[in-house]
C-alpha cells in the first residue's frame, strides 16, 4: 500500500544524526525531531541498519566512527524507536532484479539500487540522502532529495 507521506533514510543521514563533526550532523537532526511532527513517517530497512553499525564500529583510521559495539547499537535501537522499519521480503528481491535489468547498475552500485527496490517494493515514493550522485540513474522511479537542501 502506497504511503505518499514515507522517506527511506538512506545510511548517511543517520551517520550525519550521530557525529556532530559532519557538515550534515543539524540537518539530520531536523530530519528526525520535525519531519514527524509534520507527518512525515521516516523508514529505515535492514541494510540500512547493517551499514550504520559497520561505519559506526569500524576506526576512525579505516574512515569509520570508532564507537562501541554498545553505543552503535544504542544509537541503532533509538533510530529504530523513531522510525518504520521496511522488510526485505521476496518482492524487495523481484523489484532488485528488475532494477538491475533495467538500469545501468552493477558493483557497490547494486547496494543503492537495494534501497531503491525497498521503496518500490513498500510504495514509499521518497528516499533522503546525503549522496545525491548515488541515486540519479533511479530518479524516475523515486523522488530522490538530498539531505543537504
């Protein structure tokens, strides 16, 4: 059932919620403390999640975070307290297959068009992030808006 109302957040804007250093870190945060209150329903997915706690456990030295295993799942059970969480179920599975059939897609690529096909799959017509770049080759599929605007 369509949701007009939905975003899919991608992994970067709960990184830039979490690490007040990050050029985003505010934005993100308006992301989660305003855009409910308007009405927004804010979604989160199982490879979303999973990407959050790699970054936020690998070392700052290796372009990660450096947190604890227990604050990076802290940080992920509070997301998943203010957030929808979308399944990857066997129709995430077709709509990824059509994506990468239909659209020049190949290598780390396949991970974007995974979110992508989460939306479709979940009639969620919205997806934020920070990488703008990543998600041009889907914009006719879902209404891409960068964290940044």
């Amino acid at each position: 059932m369509p949701d007009d109302r939905s975003v899919l957040l991608d992994t970067n804007v709960l990184l830039a919620a979490t690490t007040p250093a990050r050029r985003l870190h505010h934005a993100a945060l308006r992301v989660f403390n305003a855009w409910p209150a308007r009405g927004l329903r804010l979604c989160v997915s199982g490879q979303i999640l999973r990407e959050y706690l790699v970054v936020a456990t690998r070392g700052a030295e290796h372009n990660g975070l450096g947190l604890a295993v227990s604050d990076a799942l802290a940080n992920v059970e509070a997301f998943a307290d203010r957030s929808h969480f979308l399944a990857e179920t066997p129709e995430v599975a077709v709509r990824l297959r059509e994506l990468i059939r239909s659209v020049d897609c190949t290598g780390k690529r396949i991970h974007d068009a995974n979110l992508v096909a989460t939306c479709l799959a979940h009639g969620v017509p919205g997806l934020l992030t920070a990488n703008l770049a990543d998600f041009e080759r889907f914009g006719d599929r879902v209404e891409v808006t960068s964290l940044g605007e």
